[in-house]
C-alpha cells in the first residue's frame, strides 16, 4: 500500500481574501500564492466562519463551529481530549508538527520562571501551552501570542522556558520549518503547520519590503480615505508580500527534497480577514462584513488536484478543512465533523453544488469595548445577513452591493425574514446553546449603557441605536 502523501499547512493570521493578485487585487504582487492557485484551486468564496483568532483555530483544527467546538470564545483552551486533525491524521500514521502562533491554549498561571524574571522583555501574553492543550500535535515550536514581528519568541519541544526569536517573525518561523524538514528522517508522513501572525498587528515589515507609496493606492469606495490609513495599508501590504515570500521558500525547500518533492498537499488560509481601511476600520475583524470573514484558501496537490485557478462561486469556510483534508486523503470522516467535504470539488467535479449558506458567527469575542457584541449570521451566493446580540440586523445585498455600503435591514423585511428563518435551522443543525432565544424570544435592550472607557468607539463596527449607549464625560 502506498504510503499517504505529506501535510502542509500554511496558515496566517488577519489575511483578507481578496489582497492576492489572482483575486484582483491591483496594489499587491503575490506570485508564490499566485502559482499554487493556478496549479490547483483558489476559492474565491472562502470564509472565516467565527473571524477573530481563538475560536476560528478552534474550528480549523475541530470542523466544529465555535460555539458548539472544543473552543467556544476568545482565550479558550482547545479542550483536553478534543478530537483534531492532528489526533485523526496521527491516528492514520502521520507524525505532526506545530510551529508558530496557537493561541488555543492560555492557562493564565503559566508563565515559566524565566518569563516571570524578566516579565518586561515579553509581550502581554507569554504563556507556554500546556501538553495537553495542543490538540495532538507532537513536535512543538509554538507560542500563544507574540504580537511583535521584531521581538518574537517561542517554545521549543518541551523546554519550560521560551526561546527568543532572532529577526522579523514570519522569516524566522519559515527558517525554523525549513530546518526541521531538511532533517525529517521519520518513515512516518509528516503532518507540518506553519503558524505565523503577520499580516496581523502591529504594522510592521522588513524594510526591503516597504516599496509601496500610500497615496498610489487603489482603494475600494468603501475605504475611509485618509494619509493615516493609507500608511497603515501600505505596511499591511508589506507584510503580505513578505508573507508570499516566504511561502516561496518554504515551497523552494519542498522541491528540494526527494522526500517531500513528489507527493505533498499543500493549503494556504487565514483565520480571518481585516477592514483594510474599510467601514473606517484597520486592525479589526469580529464582524460580518466581508473584509472581516473572506479569506484566502488554496489547494495544491500535483497530480491529485487538477490544475483550476480560481473557482468561483462555492461557498468554502473553515469549518470544512478538517473534513475536506480527510476527503483528499480517502480517510473517514468522523461524525462529530460539521463541516462538508469538498475533496470532490477540488479533484476537479464540476457540478459539485456545496452548501447554499455558510454560517457565520461571533462566539465568545474579547468584549474590549462596547464596539465588540456577540451576533449569528449567514452568508449565501447573494446575501448577507447577521444578527446581533442587542436585537439589530444587518441585511446587505451582495450581488448589488459588493461593498456593503447600503444595510437593507430595515427597509428589506421580507428577505430578512427569510434570511432569520434560515439561519435559526442552521443553528438549530449546528446545536446553538442559545442564540436561537435571543433571535426569537429577546427582549428589547434598555439602556442607556453609561460607557466609562478611556476611549470612545461608539457604533465603530456593531451596530447601535442613539440611545443604548452614553459617553461618561468628567
């Protein structure tokens, strides 16, 4: 029996959909997730079902929605016990590898010795993940969260204490994947995830990749214009192409290696979008605006996958990788998977239909400020709808509205009242704990809600009525 081919993941943090040159847009130069693309699948209807960063992982490595998965709200652990792609491939021969961000896994007491010592040299959160909070994956070269492209650090295997990061992340996690794979020697095949932060904040690259002039942008109507945000975009655009970069590298490495040159499935993602400058926001997911939940996907497989480039229209999120990577490799899906396989699709199946609606949701968010509030939603090939803890709607119009600038949610109450039928059956299929009584049974907010917070972000992104909220002014 032949042996399965190689695993590897490419994962990134806060990379919207549509920022590659094969999805049109015109400011970035991608050629490396350009040439996966064009000799496999891109979809261009890809989505981040929970766009913020615990809970998506948590579904990515589940094929459960967050808040019915084994991590429910930003900051929880993936559960000890919890089946994962690395248990179920590990269970079908492979050994798996983990290098980079996690942020599954913060038990808040474990800061090693040397962390404690020397709290000022690290970021806010520098927790080693314990064990059993790593869904499986052996080989262990992660970090909860960094937040610092230039002042990284990680845990090596099982060392107490991390290591510091000598460069900008995203090279040096490529340089530590690269390392490892030039000395796999296993007989097993090998499960691999590259895990880095950027694109996500803070804005910071290289400065060889800092080529763009911010006023030079093209920007969507949607953009709020300004040279602030231009030069946040420009550096945002800078760490996507380094990000490219290395991809090439690692693929360069790949190609290098008899071992893992002939038979290898290789997927590029993201957890969730960003704004980009859009809805007035730059650093910000959490919401159901397109920006925040479209994503990059790409499958390739020499061979396997037939060479498509883009395929338009299906709709794909991350609640299906799980699934569809078992598909690829002809093992069994297990029950507790609700996501759909989509290895028919990829291997070429034109007619292959995929799901009428992808559900959407924020589940557990960070509650920073008032800005952040909870909500369920859907997206289907024409509309997107969302509902929001406080009872507000949101209903746009794709087709016609590609930039979501017009909320048809009080003017359109027949699709929205569709759409809510719609997505209470998702719910109910997905085993909602609760939001299926707010939608149905809520009662009407009371405020004003007296907002004491140092800053005012005040109907930034969540939708809000005049009189729910209040600014304490001393």
């Amino acid at each position: 029996m032949a042996r399965q081919p190689h695993v590897i993941y490419i994962l990134s943090d806060e990379h919207f959909g549509g920022a590659m040159s094969h999805m049109g847009d015109a400011n970035v130069r991608t050629p490396n997730m350009d040439r996966l693309a064009s000799e496999g699948v891109s979809f261009d209807r890809a989505y981040a079902n929970c766009p913020i960063c615990t809970p998506s992982r948590g579904t990515i490595f589940s094929g459960r929605h967050a808040h019915s998965g084994p991590v429910q709200y930003f900051f929880d652990v993936f559960k000890a016990g919890a089946p994962s792609t690395a248990t179920a491939l590990r269970a079908a021969g492979y050994h798996t590898a983990y290098f980079g961000k996690w942020h599954c896994g913060v038990v808040h007491d474990q800061e090693p010795p040397v962390v404690r010592a020397e709290r000022e040299e690290y970021t806010r959160w520098p927790h080693r993940t314990p064990e059993y909070h790593r869904a499986g994956f052996q080989d262990w070269y992660g970090f909860e969260i960094n937040n610092a492209p230039f002042k990284g650090f990680y845990y090596h295997e099982d060392e107490p204490n991390p290591r510091k990061m000598d460069g900008y992340q995203t090279d040096f996690l490529t340089d530590l994947a690269v390392d490892y794979l030039q000395s796999y020697d296993r007989d097993e095949p090998l499960f691999l995830v590259l895990s880095v932060e950027p694109p996500h904040f803070p804005l910071e690259a290289p400065e060889s990749f800092e080529r763009f002039d911010p006023a030079a942008l093209e920007t969507p109507p949607s953009f709020a214009d300004s040279p602030e945000m231009r030069a946040q975009l420009a550096t945002y655009y800078a760490m996507v192409e380094n990000l490219d970069w290395n991809i090439g590298r690692l693929r360069e490495t790949l190609d290098s290696l008899p071992e893992f040159k002939s038979d290898r499935l290789t997927v590029y993602f993201s957890d969730h979008g960003d704004y980009m400058g859009t809805q007035g926001a730059i650093n910000r997911k959490e919401n159901p605006h397109e920006n925040s939940v479209r994503i990059p996907t790409v499958f390739h497989w020499p061979e396997q996958i037939p060479a498509q480039g883009r395929r338009d229209g299906l709709l794909f999120s991350l609640v299906d990788l799980f699934p569809t990577t078992l598909g690829l490799l002809g093992l069994e899906i297990p029950v507790h998977c609700q996501g759909l396989d989509f290895s028919d699709a990829l291997q070429g199946q034109q007619d292959f239909k995929g799901p009428d609606a992808v559900l959407l949701e924020m589940s557990g968010n960070p509650r920073w400020n008032l800005d952040f509030l909870d909500w369920r939603g859907l997206v289907t090939s024409r509309w997107k709808y969302a509902f929001y803890e406080t009872g507000h709607e949101r209903l746009f119009d794709l087709e016609n509205d590609p930039f979501e600038m017009n909320d048809l949610a009080e003017t359109d109450s027949k699709t929205c009242a569709e759409m809510r039928t719609k997505l209470l059956q998702l719910l109910s299929e997905s085993r909602e704990p609760y939001f299926d009584v707010l939608i149905e049974h809520g009662e009407t907010v009371e405020g004003p809600a007296l907002d004491v917070g140092e800053r005012n972000f005040k109907g930034k992104l969540a939708p809000i009525w005049p009189d729910l909220v209040r600014r304490h002014e001393p």
